[in-house]
C-alpha cells in the first residue's frame, strides 16, 4: 500500500511540475524569409516588454528545410495549462 500511495504521489507531483509546448508551423517564402525572423523578433520582444502578466515563458523559432519547401516552427513554452 505504501508503494502505490508514494507512486501516486510522485505522478501527481511530477505532472504539476512540467511546462506546456505549443507548437505550430509556418509556411514563408525563401524570399520573405528574413523579414519574417525581424517580424517575429519584434513581436516577442513587445510581447515581453508590454506587460508583467504575460504569460508565456519563452518561445523558439526554428527553421526547417525538406525538398523544395521551406517552413518555420514556432515553439511556446508556458508554465502550466491554465497560462496557455
């Protein structure tokens, strides 16, 4: 009985503890590729400047190259579900 209470335990602690991802792709041109990294710096950069409850942690931009196309992935990190 105590390993099942202290499994438990440490599931329902362990799950309260991690971070919430969101995550979504982006289609830009090759050609529009460096005015949309300046775009987003300059969004995020407001976003986190503009107020103390923002709600996101960080974020990540990725780009990703297969064949022809050309895409990126945007990542946002937040502290728990309720933030997202």
């Amino acid at each position: 009985m105590k390993k099942l209470l202290l499994l438990t335990l440490f599931i329902s602690l362990n799950s309260f503890a991690q971070e919430i991802h969101s995550f979504y792709t982006l289609d830009v041109p090759r050609s529009k590729a460096n005015d949309f990294v300046k775009m987003h710096k300059k969004f995020i950069d407001i976003y986190f400047m503009g107020s103390e409850d923002n709600k996101m942690a960080s974020t990540w931009l990725f780009s990703h190259t297969y064949g022809s196309d050309f895409t990126f992935k945007v990542i946002e990190v937040y502290p728990n579900i309720i933030a997202q």
